[in-house]
C-alpha cells in the first residue's frame, strides 16, 4: 500500500465532489460555519472557521471514508475494509463500517494517542498497533490486506477519499461566500486537494494556501515537490505524513498560490488562542491554519479567511498542558523562585503583595534543607496568574524590590 502511486491518476471533479455530497448526507454531520470577532481583531484579518472538530468523529476525516464506502458493491462490503492512520481517519472508517454493517481492521501506529486508540475500538474496530509511524504501519497493513483480501480505504491517496473531503468546502461557500482566502492543514494532502478542486470550479479568486508543520513539511519548497521532512514527534500528528499521495498531489498541485510553514511553539499558541478566542477546542493538526495567519500578519491583513477546524481530537492532558506552556510563555503565568531568610511572616508578606497587585497564587512550594544556598535562608516558589504581560511584569517588578527573586 504505497503512498505515492507513480501511474497517471484521474483528476477529481466537481461533479464528483457534489455527487459525494449527496451521497454522504445521511451519515455525515453538516458542521456549522462562523465569523469569529475574537480572532478577527487579533490577527486583522476577518476570520471565518468552519468546525470540522463537530463532527461525530471529531474530523473532517469522516467525510472521505463515508464516501469511499458509500460506494463499494456488495462483494467489497462482504470482503471487509482494511485502513492505515493515526486516529481520525481510524474512527470515521470505524463509525461508517458501524454504520453499513462491515467489518473494518484499522491499522494503527504504536504511538498514537490512547485518546484515538480508544475512540476507534468503541464503534467495533479491530484495531491492530503495529510499527513507530505511518509507514511502518503501511508495511504491516498491506500484509493484513493481502492475506484477508479486505478493501483499502486510503486515508488521503484515493480520489473518492479526496471527493468526500472536499464536500467541506462546498458548505463553506454556502455559508461564507464572502472569504477570499482559505488557509488549509496539509498532511497527505486530501482535505487541501479537496478544497482546491471547490475554489477552481466555483471560486477561482479564492487564494488556496497551505499549511504544514516543520518537522513534516515536504512541501516547504513549493511548487517543487517531494521536499525531506525531518520527522519524529509533533503536536500536529494528525498531518505528521512524510510523503504526499499522487491523487492529492493531481488535485492541488496548479490551484494553489503558496505552502507556508509553521513550528511548534506556535501551533501550541494557536491550540490556547482558539480554547480563549473562539471557544474552541483544536488539535494540532486543525490549529496549524490559524498558527499561519498569526506568524504572518502583512500577508492576511485586511484578508477575508476561512480556517477549516479540520479536527478537535487532542488529549486531555496534552490540551491542559499545551495551554499552560502557552501561557508561562505569554508571561501571563509566572514562575518566581524566592531566596527569603527563614523566619516567620516571610510567606504571608509576599502573599499579600501578590494580592495587592491583583495576582491570583496558582501554586506555593516552599523548600528549607536542600534548595537554599543557606541554612538561614528557604527557597520559595510561586506560581502566579496575571491578567497579561503587562501585569506580570509590574508583579515582579514590585516583589523584585523587597526579595531576592527570579522568574524560571
């Protein structure tokens, strides 16, 4: 089950995406479309986001794998389905073949979030974990799929995979015809290959732009293709895909204007904009558009730009800590370690210059044996929650002239 296929490939059509927009209708959620102010006045563009993360599944993946399996025969069905994917494609290929009564086998990296794992087993899959990524999986799911004879259901590299993906974009401009600009993640390349079909049909002066994470970005050098990628881990896992499928790559290649490229740092700050902001809870993968849109500013100020939300399944405990990096990186939660000498009031002092300052004490730690350079004197941390940097600042500043203090 290759990733690439190196044979002339059709070109998936308009028709063909409204034809699975028909056809997918009854057993996908048709998520709503918003304006969000919020993001609007941060980044100066008037954002639209359409909420993919509402899907039963939690991703626009379902929509492809309704489609494919929409259209198997009844031979095909009887046969099973076999797929390969880090979770958001498992569970719409697990919910659909819940659905229409096929057994499905999903294929699983051994690292993917137990969150995924978890969701997939609970609509009846057999889910086998095997290999460190996406390719390695590949290798053990092409072996499955030649001893049981089950059908494939690509996660991106099959054009009525792309076709469903791109019946996204249709409802999008139902709903926001007014964007000029959509800003979409790129892993496989589906979803993009989706969307580029819509917008060149229906909308060519809508600028396509894709995005992509560092550590996968074999597109980084666009139009050139087939980049290196670096690998290994990342928040954005759901597009942590090294090397684009030959449908999608025909889908997109000469409809869109441009890839962009963003890091980690800033898709975790995307993931707590969109919890703040928008209300929103994001995974990696979904939060790389607005991540774009705010590490470049002067090139969607004044834009009207759609993000589709491609996908809400992150973990809880990541989500949690994501949002607190965030935050200590913000300043608008701050680390202060204190060099005090031991003696009674010392604690209650600096907790009342906190509150005066209207800083809300988060946690206290307070260490005398091992962690003061001396036995008269204790180390104290405090964790502080400030209203913004500003505040911060003049919460350290004002305890800076009374105490030995740092921020870690």
């Amino acid at each position: 089950m290759s990733d690439v296929l190196t044979s002339t490939v059709p070109v998936v059509t308009i028709q063909d995406i409204e034809s699975a927009h028909e056809r997918i209708a009854s057993t996908v959620v048709r998520t709503p479309t918003i304006t969000c102010p919020a993001l609007s006045r941060l980044t100066g563009a008037e954002i639209t986001l359409k909420l993919e993360n509402l899907q039963a599944i939690g991703s626009f993946k379902e929509r492809g794998a309704a489609n494919k399996m929409a259209l198997l025969t009844a031979e095909e069905r009887a046969r099973g389905v076999i797929t390969v994917s880090a979770g958001n494609h498992a569970q719409g290929v697990a919910r659909q073949a819940s659905l229409l009564g096929i057994d499905a086998t999903i294929v699983m990296p051994r690292f993917t979030p137990a969150s995924k794992v978890a969701a997939t087993q609970a609509w009846g899959a057999n889910v086998v974990l095997a290999g460190d990524d996406f390719a390695q999986a590949c290798v053990t799911a092409e072996e499955l799929q030649k001893t049981e004879g089950r059908v494939l259901v690509h996660p991106f590299n099959d054009p009525a995979v792309i076709a469903g993906q791109g019946t996204a974009a249709l409802e999008l401009l139902q709903d926001a015809p007014q964007i000029d600009t959509v800003v979409v993640p790129v892993g496989g390349g589906g979803l993009i290959g989706g969307f580029a079909t819509v917008m060149a049909a229906l909308r060519p002066d809508v600028e396509v732009i894709g995005v992509q994470v560092e550590a996968y970005a074999s597109l980084a050098a666009f139009p050139t293709e087939g980049g290196p990628t670096l690998g290994g881990s990342t928040i954005a896992e759901g597009i942590a895909v090294t090397t684009m499928g030959e449908h999608c790559l025909n889908a997109f290649r000469n409809r869109i204007s441009r890839i962009l490229v963003v890091n980690e740092l800033q898709v975790e700050s995307a993931i707590t904009t969109l919890a703040e902001k928008a209300k929103q809870v994001c995974e990696g993968a979904g939060a790389t558009g607005l991540a774009a849109v705010i590490a470049n500013p002067d090139l969607f100020k004044g834009r009207k730009v759609a993000l589709p939300l491609s996908g809400g399944n992150i973990n809880a405990r990541i989500l949690a800590n994501t949002i607190l990096r965030s935050l200590l990186r913000d300043g608008r939660i701050l680390r202060l370690i204190f060099q005090i000498p031991d003696r009674p009031g010392m604690l209650a002092d600096i907790s009342a210059r906190i509150g005066n300052y209207g800083g809300n004490i988060i946690e206290v730690s307070h260490h005398r044996l091992f962690a003061s350079p001396s036995v008269q004197t204790a180390e104290l941390v405090v964790m502080i929650e400030a209203r913004d940097t500003e505040h911060a600042k003049q919460i350290e500043t004002d305890l800076s002239r009374h105490y030995i203090v740092r921020r870690d």
